[in-house]
C-alpha cells in the first residue's frame, strides 16, 4: 500500500533529487545518457539549491516499501518530483561564485566525450553555467529582482505528471516564501517544453518584462 506525501527536503533525500533531476532535465523528459556525465545536470539545477537553501525545498514521496537499489528511493519510499528555490536571487549567486563554481570546478573541470546525442543546450554551454552565477542576475532588469527576488525549479517524473502534484508542490513553496517575507519568485524554462508553459499558466505565472520567447521568463506573486 502507497501513498503520495509532500514534506521537506532531508539530507538523505540529496542522491534522490539529483536523480529526478536527470530524468526530467532533456526538455521534460530523461537526459540520463544525454551528456558524458549525468551529475552535470544535477550540479548546476539541483543540488546547489538544496546546499544553499534546505528550507525551501519540498519533495513528492511515494511512501511504502521501495527497492533499496532504485536510484528515486528514500528514507520513506520513492521520490517523485520536488519544487526547490533560494529566497534571494542575488544573495545565491554571491554563494554560488564563492562556494559552490570551486567545488564544481573541481568536479567538472572540462567538457567529456561527445555522447553523440548533440542536445541543443550542448555539455559545454553547461559546464559554462556551472560556473557562471552571474547568468541568474545578468538577463534580468532591477525592478524584477524586487518584485520577485526568489527563483524556483520544479521536476516531476513522468508518472506523477497531472496528478495535481505541481500545484500543491508550488503552494507549498509559496506559503513557505510568505513566512520569509518574499513577494514573488521567478522561473526561466526549456521554451521547448510546451507542457511547462501550459502548467504555468495554469498557476498563474504571468510574463516578466525580461521575458523572450527563447529565453522565458515567467514571475508569480506569494500572495
């Protein structure tokens, strides 16, 4: 018997998220295979966000009993997606350049093999970002980073798509934001990912003056 719980991130949820990451990181769908090292996806979208800001990172958990060699379990069963965020853009990408570009830098310091796959966001324009905070700051105009100062990622697995879990997942970032005093928060997005945009429609993200059509920005208020 399972159920469905949305909760706080822990540290042991770290492997799992990372791992989510890769299998929603090609467009919506799994880029594992995609790039010559499927932690280059998770290094520069995921895990910084749950070193930097644990407490604005909630997980979709399968709960019940999971094999213990599936890559998606967890302490409580079997991770299914996660909304993660930093309330200050700027503040992270301060830690990003001091903390987290080093520590990357070592990890991934050139561009792997070619996997043949040839993805439009090729390996070396994302080894570039991850080291490259300043891209989350550059596009955007300085009334934007007051209004809506934080910024979100959210993945779901393919099967606990339009299972509602989006929405909840987003609230409950969003009372979280509220309680930190922040009045809004920002995505960018694969503009290829037409089921994305619909989605965010639907919650209500409306676009911000930065926005272009090949690099979206959508912004979305607390309250």
């Amino acid at each position: 018997m399972t159920d469905l719980e949305i909760r706080p991130y822990r540290p042991g949820d770290r492997d799992a998220v990372a791992e989510v990451c890769v299998r929603t990181a090609a467009g919506g769908g799994d880029a594992r295979g995609v790039y010559s090292d499927d932690t280059l996806m998770p290094d520069v979208y995921a895990l910084p966000y749950v070193d930097h800001s644990p407490d604005l990172a909630f997980v979709v958990v399968e709960t019940g009993a999971t094999a213990a060699d599936d890559p998606l379990a967890v302490e409580d069963g079997r991770m299914l997606g996660y909304v993660i965020a930093v309330a200050d853009t700027k503040d992270f990408a301060d830690w990003w350049e001091s903390d987290w570009s080093p520590r990357f830098r070592a990890r991934h310091p050139e561009v792997g093999p070619a996997t043949g796959a040839d993805p439009g966001y090729s390996e070396a324009a994302l080894v570039r970002d991850g080291t490259d905070p300043a891209r989350m700051v550059r596009g955007l105009r300085g009334g934007e980073l007051e209004t809506h100062p934080a910024h979100l990622h959210i993945d779901l697995v393919p099967e606990a798509q339009g299972r509602g879990l989006g929405r909840r997942l987003i609230d409950t970032l969003r009372a979280a934001l509220v309680e930190q005093g922040v009045p809004g928060v920002h995505l960018g997005y694969d503009p290829a990912n037409v089921g994305a945009r619909a989605f965010y429609d639907r919650l209500g993200f409306d676009e911000l003056p930065s926005h272009r059509p090949d690099a979206p920005l959508l912004g979305l208020a607390t309250r």
